[in-house]
C-alpha cells in the first residue's frame, strides 16, 4: 500500500510496493522516466490499471482525451474499477512528483512561460499561442510591456482541444467527457470554458452562386490571388467591407494559417489604413522575418520599439534580426534594452549569451547563460547551455 506523501525529500521508498499506471500527457517528464522514477521509488509500473493497481496518475499535459474525443481507456477502465469497490486511487501529476519528493520538476509544473518558451515545449508555432489569446482561448497569468507569461497547463489544454476540434471531434462530445472526469481534473472547469470560447471562435462559412464564400452575415472572404502567388486551398481570411473590420485581423488570421505572404500584405494594409501601432510592426516583422527577408524584420521592429519603447518582445526580435545580419553589437544592445524591462526574460539572456560568445566574450556569455538556467532550467535550450557551461575552462575569459 501506499506511504505517507513525501513532501519534502526524494525517498526512494516512497511508493515501496505500489503499483502505479499513467493515463494522459505528463507536463514533468516522458512515460518511460516515470517508469524509471517508480522503480526506483521502490514501486511497480503497470500500462493498465487493474484491481491490483495502487494509483492512477493523471497527467497534466492536457485534459486526459483520446483522439476520438472520449476520456482515456485508463480513465474509463480506473471509473469501472472505482465502481467495483477497487482501492484504486486516481491522482493528479503533482500529487504524483509529491510522492516521489520531486520537488523541482513540482516547481517546473507551476512555472510561467513566455508565449516563445511554450511554443518550443508544445511544438506550436507562436502565432498559434498569439491567436488563442486573441480568441480569449487562454489568458496571461502576468504581462510586463507587453511580454506575457502563461501556465503550462492552461495552454497545454487549448493545444489539445484545438486538435481535437481540427480532427473533426464534436464539442458535445469533448463536453461530455469533459464532465466524466471533472472530479479527477480540477482544472475541468476552466478547460470547459475554452471549449465554449473556442466554439464560438468558429463561423458558419456559405459559397454564393458567384462562387466567392461569406459568412452568414454576408461578411465576404477574401481571395488569396489577390495577394501574390496563387493557392488552391480554401480561402478563409475575412475581407473588410469599408468602413468596417480590420487589416490586422485579417493579418493575423493568415499568420495563423501559414499564409506568410498574404499576411504581410494586410499587416501593410494596416499600417498604411490605419494609426501606425506598434503591435501591427511587431507583427508584420515576425512574418517577413519567417520569410528571410530579414532587414525589412529588422525595419519593422525598430518601428514597433520606436513607437513603444518598453516594447519588450519588439527589443528582443530586433536583436535576434540584428544577429543574422552580422550587426552583433546592434544586437547586443537590443537585448540589453529588452532585459533592461523585463530582467527575467529567459530567451534575452539566452540570445544575448550567444552573441556575446560569438564576439568572443566567454566571460559576459557565462554570466547570461546563467542568468536564462534561473528562469528556464529543465528546457532542451538548457541541457544545450549545461553542456556548453561544462565546457568552458574556469580561465576562460574575455
């Protein structure tokens, strides 16, 4: 059975002859490591549970749903068992690294990110973190000039709702299994609501007998000919009727779906229609960046930083156009000015290490990638910046 929650120390008998399976996504480490962790906890693991089963974990890499929408076959066979009386206890991921007192990969679970750390763990494109908030999807946890930071868990379960909905999985049925397993998710709410956010995202689309599409209300979409090089998949970018609607939406909807070119034209059409706003720089210099045309980025984002000075993402995105221009003092100092408004931005530190080591000053270098393994310590960016930190002779200097 079961010993008292470690809470404290890492005690290698502390799930002694516990049997323990996983169900779902794990945020903290990979099946296999947890495996390893339970062996050396002195606990059995176990694919499937059985009335045998000790402890069900659920991982918090996102809601616990198959890719048909329905709650895991883990889930759904911990529920049978419950209901037969089984000892069986079903716990959340941190409970889970409470017992085996991990107590850092505790801490990492609750970290914040910045939207750039979290696309590199979930393997999304910014753009997509950018739209789910824009969507009011998911909600910073805290914003300095402009620079969010977000929880793991919250954009974790945008990700896999936003796949499911994409795989063609009814927001019925994510409901209903949603509301299967509230008692084990606490976080069920809160994914309940980005469902219902996220339905009333998506728009009924209708073809008129001229063959262009509209929404229901007669908002026309625009044909993505009319941008430059032509497409054969469905246009699905809203054309603004005069007088109303908006050039950086219909931008950003196009950065979203990976229409670079048709993006930087309505992001232009933004700028020459409207007030010029940083944001619609900032934006327009992501996407002609994606496109190498890297000075036009460079241009874009001194705009953003000249228009807003505290622009934080503006000063770092500069720095990382100045870099691969070969301009490593430019971008030296956009870094600093970035981390000069938002000391603990780990991604700054990071690229300002690297420019510095490039210009041959190990000694700054060591002092930045330091600085980035407080803020992001257990990232593959960090094991890289381990590695090289051993590397570095303690004479090393500039």
């Amino acid at each position: 059975m079961l010993s008292p929650i470690a809470m404290e120390t890492d005690r290698q008998g502390e799930l002694d002859g516990a049997t323990v399976a996983i169900t779902g996504r794990l945020a903290s480490m990979t099946h296999e490591e947890a495996a390893l962790r339970i062996a050396r906890a002195g606990g059995r693991f176990v694919t499937t549970p059985t009335p045998e089963t000790d402890l069900l974990v659920v991982g918090e890499g996102g809601p616990p749903l198959g890719d048909d929408g329905a709650i895991t076959q883990k889930l759904a066979r911990a529920r049978a068992l419950l209901e037969d009386g089984s000892r069986l206890l079903v716990v959340g991921e941190d409970d889970f690294l409470a017992r085996l007192g991990l107590q850092e990969k505790r801490a990492d679970l609750h970290r914040l990110y910045t939207t750039a750390q979290l696309a590199r763990i979930l393997g999304v494109p910014t753009g997509d973190i950018r739209s789910w908030v824009r969507h009011g999807l998911i909600h910073p946890a805290r914003t300095v000039n402009r620079l969010c930071w977000f929880d793991f868990q919250q954009v974790a379960a945008a990700r896999r709702l936003q796949d499911l909905k994409r795989a063609g999985v009814s927001a019925a049925r994510i409901r209903r299994s949603l509301e299967q397993v509230e008692q084990w998710l606490p976080d069920a709410p809160r994914i309940l609501a980005q469902l219902e956010r996220l339905e009333r995202k998506e728009k009924l689309v209708v073809r008129l007998e001229d063959g262009r599409l509209a929404e229901a209300n007669g908002q026309l979409f625009l044909p993505f000919d009319a941008f430059g090089p032509g497409d054969d998949r469905t246009p699905t970018i809203p054309l603004p009727r005069d007088g109303e609607g908006d050039w950086f939406e219909v931008g950003a909807r196009a950065e979203e779906e990976g229409r670079l070119e048709n993006a930087a034209y309505a992001y232009r059409r933004a700028l020459s229609e409207g007030p010029r706003r940083a944001e619609v720089c900032f934006n327009l210099g992501n996407v002609l960046y994606a496109l190498e045309r890297t000075e036009e980025a460079a241009q874009r984002f001194r705009e953003a930083t000249e228009l807003e000075p505290d622009y934080v993402e503006a000063w770092n995105n500069l720095g990382n156009a100045l870099s691969s221009l070969n301009l490593l003092g430019d971008a030296v100092t956009a870094y600093q000015r970035a981390l000069g408004f938002a000391p603990d931005y780990a991604d700054a530190h990071f690229n300002l290490a690297e420019t510095f080591a490039t210009l041959g000053h190990v000694d700054r270098a060591r002092t930045h990638w330091l600085r980035y393994l407080e803020h992001d310590p257990n990232s593959s960016w960090a094991t890289e910046v381990k590695e090289r930190l051993s590397r570095l002779e303690p004479s090393d200097a500039d």
